[in-house]
C-alpha cells in the first residue's frame, strides 16, 4: 500500500517547503549580478580579426535581390502628416514658439505618396 502525500500533512508541508526553498534559491541564483554570467559567446555572434568590419546584421542584397526590390516595392516619395502626427507637430512647435502649420491633414491610410519610378 503506498502513502500518499495528502493523508501526511506534515509531509505535505515539509514538500511545499522545500519546493518554495529551491524555487527562491534559484530565483535569486539567477538575478544576483555576476550569478548568470554567459560563459559562451552567443551563437550569432561574429568575430573577427583586428581590422575587419564587426559585421552583425545583415548581409547586403545581391543583384538579383536588387532587381526584385526595384520591380515589387514602392519607394516612398513624400509622407504627409495626419491629423494626430499635425497635433504633434504644432503641439512641438508651440513648445518652440513657432506659429501652427496650416496645412490640411492626410487622409487615414494616405499619408505616403510613392515616388515615380525611375
């Protein structure tokens, strides 16, 4: 016949401690300075002799990347302010004491204009 841990209260009490112990320990364990030192660079780190570029994002477009990119994207050729970016602006040019620009806000959802293509 196996006891279980409800019919011993005392051993219940004495397993919910222990539990609370370890799991304080290793809380502070890791928030303590110096405790979680990484030991290892990470797996995406580069390194690189003296004189070379420290190169951690991404790698440049290829010619063929270029070409996609020219053919599908928009390239923006002017933003126009709606009316919450007109709000700030003139709230940051009252701040300045420049009068409010009275200018007609964009349309939700049209404040890009693409640029013409090449």
């Amino acid at each position: 016949m196996m006891l279980s841990v409800v019919h011993c209260p005392g051993t219940l009490r004495f397993v919910l401690t222990l539990l609370r112990t370890v799991m304080l320990l290793g809380c502070c364990f890791f928030l303590l300075p110096g405790c979680a030192r990484q030991t290892t660079p990470p797996a995406n780190s580069v390194t690189t002799t003296p004189g070379e570029p420290n190169r951690t994002g991404l790698n440049p477009p290829t010619a063929a990347d270029r070409a996609l990119m020219d053919e599908t994207m928009v390239r923006t050729g002017e933003v126009k302010p709606n009316k919450l970016g007109l709000e700030r602006i003139n709230t940051e040019r009252a701040k300045h004491g420049l009068p409010p620009l009275q200018i007609q806000p964009a349309p939700d959802g049209q404040e890009v204009v693409p640029a013409p293509k090449p």
